[in-house]
C-alpha cells in the first residue's frame, strides 16, 4: 500500500467520522426509499436512495430521469429532515423551533394496502387492470378500483437477439419502405443506420454523411415520410443547424438543398403540417431558451418562415406537435420553466398563419412537465398529450389528456399510478400501441425499474395501475430503455426493440406472442356515462333496429341530424348517433344514398368521427335539393355488428 493510497484512506474514514458528528446519517442508516440531499458541484439536490450499498448508494434525483441516476459515496449524502442533538432537557423555546422547521418538511408516510400495485401471477395470461376508483362510503376503507381483466403482453427472443453497440443511442428512429419495417437509425456516434437481417437480428449498413452539421455532434433525430413518397425520411439537428435527409426505396438518404441555420442552439424539434398549400409539412424548433419558431420543408432547403415565438418564461424545456383540436393543422404543446419552477405544459394553437397564437394551459397543473409524448390515443381524429412527471418526493406519475374539438380546452385528464411502495419506476421512454393485440392502444413506459404497461380498456380508459410485460418462459422480462414499437416478423403484433442500458450491451429484439382472443377477457361499465346530446334541424324518418336484440350486439340509437350551408350548391349533412355497447366499439361505418341526374342511385362513403364514449357523428358533404338516406353500422372489439340503422334526412 502506498503512502500516498494509505493517507487519502485515512482522510476519508475522519471524513465520514467527522459528517457523521456534525449531523450526517450513518452507512447503517442508510435505506432504500429514504430522501437525501446530495451535495454536488457546491449545491445541494434533493434525491432518492433506490440501492444502498455499505460504501455508496444509487440515488435517484428530483425532477430528473433515470439518465441522471448514479452512484453517490456516503461522504456526500445527507438526511433531508436534520438531526437534532438528544439533550437531558431541552429548552421549551428550541423544542417548539425543532417542530415547527419538521412540520414544513414533508412527512413520508407508507403506501396504503389498497393501493399496491398487483402482479400477475407467472405463467398468467391475464392482468389485473384498475380503472375508476370506485366511491367510499368512510374515509378509513381502503381505495378500491372498478377492475378489468386484460391480456397480459408477452414477448419472446428470436434466434439472434440484436447486435452490440460501442455506446449507448442518444436517440432512435424506426425506418420503414411502403409501410414494412426496413430498420432503425440511432445517434451513436454520428447518426448510424441499421437494417433487419434475419441471420444476424440487425446489421449497421452505414451513417449518415452529417458534413451539413459543420461539425456540430447531432442531438435530435425526427423520422417519418414528410414528403408523402412511402419513405421514411430524417430530420437531424445539433448545435444551430438543422437538416432533413430524404429516403429512397434503395435505403439511402439524401440531404436537401440547403439546412438551416440559427442564431442559437436548437434544443428540441417536433415536425407536423403547420402550413396551407403545397408546401405544408414544418419543424418546430426551440432555439436558446424563451422562444421557439416553426420552419418550412422542402427539397430545395429549410426556411424560416415569420417571426420566432417568444414565451414569457426563463426556459422552454420539452416541444411537442399533434393536431389536438381537429382542424387538420398541427399545433404546438411545449413545457416552460421559470426561476427554476415547472410551469406546467401549454398550447400554440395552429391559425393556419395568423400573427398571435392563441395560448392555452395544459392539464391545469404545473407538476406534469418533464416530458410530452402525442399519439391519438382515443382514436378520434384528434391527437392526445401524454405527460409525464419524474419527482422524488412524489413518485414517477404520467396523465393522459385528450384534444377536443375546437379550441375551448382538453378533456379527461387521466392521472395513472406509477409508484411502487414509495420507489419511483421511471419515464425514461414511451411507446404506444396494441402490445398486448386486443385492438385497444396501450402506454409502454420503460424506466429503471424495467418496461411496464398501461393497458387500454374502452374508449379513453386506460388501466391506473401498470403491468409487467413476461416472456414466453415465465421470467420476468430485462431491464431495457430506447423502446421503438413496430412489427418486424409481418404477422401483425407489435414487437420491441429496445436497448440494454447498462454497460452499453447492445440491442435487444423481442417478438410479441401475445395470444389473441384470450378466455377471460372482461372490461366493467364505467361508473359514469355521458348523456348524448342532441341537435336536430332537419326532418329526419328513422328505421329503427329490432328490439329486443341478442345479448352482446351493439344497438344504434339515432340522435339528431343538421344540414350547414358548404358553398352555394352543397350542404354539409351531420348525423349524430349513440352506441350502446359492453363490449369496446372500434369502428362506425356508414354510408349515404341519393338521388342523382346522371345516376338514379349514387351511393358513397360518409366520414364517422367519435365524439365521446357513446356518441359518434356522420358527416358528409353533397349537393343540394336530395332526399339522403343514410344506413350505419357499428362494430365491436369482438367482431359483432349491430343491425344497421337507416336514417332518411330531408333539409
């Protein structure tokens, strides 16, 4: 042993003596669940304990994802509640200071019974799902939830798993060629590309040619057909430079014309059709820190277009794009902080050009705003907002909020449960599809407690507690991050292709045998219904369907009917209809029958739209001065369909 190993040995033990007198918790005390202020580059953060080792613990910090989690030596932890000097007997005047300074500090209290999360049993093929929160008559009963019992997602390795990486992916995109997986790109080192092979899994074909970037490491990747040519094209950003690189059925990449270049460096990218015309395809791009602006697409180069948006905030933190009200135009949701407080996430609303956005609060709490993910969960034509939260003290939570239509606000907010007995489980990434192939969408969230589900039930309700994936033998399945959902076997369930996040492994992929049709399979009523409205302006004869029907088979109810001047010689006709189902209703199908000059029967296709739980809308645009006869039929998750529903307007 060396003299200068042995000094810096003993220093350390008088260090940790010397902390422990002065205030500082002992490596005994040390537990998994305790909160802790760890002292880092002079400041203190506020943490987790998620393992404790003698030596060091593995710490979790507030307000941050699992990519911040490390390992933390004893000499630099403290309790967040200090300790107090035991004396024969204290003054009156310093144990009444003691509890006032406990009493702002919050108090960890044990999860409830009623509220651990339940696991399916192994070798189970049904989960138990919680939805409503069922009402308590005293408020010292447990919580208890209207429960599901739904299929539970299983996954297996094929004969080759993935391939090995030097370092872990930044970011990851999946490629596809007219709607078949081709491959993935990921930032590596540079932007490297990846196509499916079935001898070896995943073979890395070349990278991108980023000499466009000046230099600058990429640290945004966006992929998806931005020029409608049934080939996945990239969009790569880093420092102030954003570029767009073309696909081809070849699986090269092409850049365009010319990048863009600010003034500041970008920090977050979201793409969607944010303009009229040809060229209506757009990024929206956060540059420094308080403003973001949108860019236009196109083969020649990307240009800015107007002035860059300025919010009234220190720092833009998370940028999203989805079409949330309906319009066919996409908005912007982004997520601010200021003096170093979330704000909560807020809406752009896209006015095809207009100067002043309209702003909007989103969700109605600022806590949830570490991350946003947009997918039509609903199934309605309007994009949802997935938003997540990563906070020691409160637990790891995610909450679902729907679009509505036109611009009064979001509906629905569904707050989800995703702590486990006081240990956060992480939001590291999000994926959304039918993993366990049901026909219902499902959240995929991986963390550092491994990738869990939130099972989709019925129309905008999800399961409020998560479920653990299995594989095929039984075992629980491995802790990987980077999740990209797509099917790439072509028999029609989702698979995964994750990575391994420790050590930089490499890729995993896991093809999904998750049987359909399960025996078992049982979605409750929801607590609460709706009641349709009705708005009828014009004289309508109803064909009813026979009552009473089979057990099971969804019944169509006629609501109301309109028809809206669209243009001198059309009218816009909207049919409003109720379906009564147990089961989930997947799709309205319609159509419309009139008279015409040239020919006596013109039949065509209506457009069906769902406005919430029970109630959808016909829409269609025709000529004036006919007689329309619509006949609609709804269809469940089971394959039955109701007897169709014949509705003859006249304006």
């Amino acid at each position: 042993m060396s003299r200068h190993f042995a000094f810096s040995l003993v220093g350390r033990v008088l260090a940790v003596a010397l902390l422990a007198t002065a205030g500082w918790v002992s490596a005994a005390e040390w537990r998994p669940g305790a909160r802790v202020i760890v002292e880092k580059a002079g400041f203190g953060h506020r943490a987790i304990i998620v393992r404790a080792e003698p030596a060091r613990c593995f710490v979790a910090y507030e307000g941050t994802d699992e990519t911040f989690d490390e390992w933390v030596e004893l000499d630099r932890l403290r309790s967040v509640r200090p300790q107090t000097t035991e004396t024969a007997e204290p003054p009156a005047d310093n144990d009444r200071e003691t509890k006032e300074a406990d009493a702002d500090l919050p108090v960890p209290e044990p999860l409830p019974r009623g509220l651990e999360l339940p696991r399916a049993a192994r070798g189970a093929v049904l989960a138990e799902a919680w939805l409503e929160q069922l009402p308590r008559t005293e408020p010292g009963l447990p919580v208890l939830f209207n429960a599901a019992a739904l299929a539970l997602p299983r996954f297996d390795f094929g004969q080759v798993a993935g391939i090995p990486t030097a370092r872990p992916p930044l970011r990851t995109a999946l490629l596809q060629s007219q709607g078949r997986v081709r491959g993935f790109a990921a930032i590596e080192d540079g932007v490297v590309l990846y196509r499916r092979d079935d001898q070896q899994g995943f073979v890395a074909e070349g990278r991108l040619d980023l000499a466009v970037l000046e230099g600058f490491a990429p640290e945004f990747l966006l992929a998806d057909d931005f020029n409608h040519d049934g080939e996945t094209d990239l969009i790569v950003a880093g420092g102030p430079m954003v570029q767009v690189f073309y696909g081809s059925n070849s699986g090269r990449f092409g850049p365009s014309g010319s990048a863009y270049r600010g003034l500041a460096p970008v920090r977050g990218v979201a793409a969607g059709r944010f303009f009229t015309g040809a060229l209506s395809t757009g990024i929206a791009v956060i540059e420094g820190f308080d403003t973001f602006r949108l860019l236009r697409l196109a083969q020649s180069g990307i240009t800015p277009v107007d002035e860059p948006y300025r919010v009234k905030f220190d720092r833009i933190t998370r940028i999203a794009a989805g079409d949330f009200d309906g319009d066919g135009f996409t908005d912007v949701a982004i997520t601010a902080e200021h003096r170093g407080r979330s704000t909560g996430a807020w809406m752009y609303f896209n006015h095809h050009g207009a100067n002043k956005p309209f702003l909007w609060p989103v969700g109605g709490r600022d806590d949830f705003a570490r991350d946003l993910v947009v997918a039509d969960l609903d199934r309605d034509g309007r994009d949802d907002l997935i938003m997540t939260d990563s906070e020691a003290e409160h637990g790891d939570r995610i909450r679902v909020v729907f679009g509505s239509a036109g611009r009064a606000g979001w509906e629905d907010p569904w707050d989800l449960i995703s702590s486990e007995f006081g240990l956060g489980l992480g939001t590291a990434s999000i994926t959304v599809g039918d993993y366990n192939r049901d026909g219902r969408i499902d959240i995929g969230v991986a963390g550092r407690n491994g990738l869990r589900f939130y099972l989709g039930a019925d129309y905008r309700r999800f399961s409020r507690n998560p479920v653990w994936p299995r594989l095929v033998a039984g075992s629980d399945f491995p802790e990987q991050r980077v999740f990209l959902g797509g099917d790439f076997d072509g028999d029609g369930g989702l698979d995964l292709l994750g990575h391994t996040p420790a050590f930089a492994t490499g890729y995993n992929l896991l093809f999904n045998v998750t049987a359909t049709a399960l025996d078992g399979v049982h979605v409750p009523r929801p607590l609460y219904r709706r009641t349709p409205t009705q708005a009828g302006t014009t004289v309508a004869k109803i064909d009813g369907t026979p009552d009473p029907l089979p057990p099971g088979v969804p019944q169509i109810r006629y609501l109301a009917s309109r028809a809206e001047p669209y243009g001198q010689w059309r009218y816009r006709i909207v049919v409003e209809v109720a379906v009564i189902s147990d089961n989930v209703i997947e799709a309205l199908d319609a159509t419309c029958q009139y008279d015409n000059v040239d020919q006596p029967l013109q039949v065509v296709s209506a457009v069906a739209r769902r406005m919430n739980d029970q109630q959808w809308s016909v829409e269609i645009v025709l000529p004036r001065g006919r007689v329309y006869e619509f006949r609609v039929t709804a269809r469940d998750d089971k394959g039955r369909e109701s007897e169709p529903l014949r509705v003859t307007v006249n304006p």
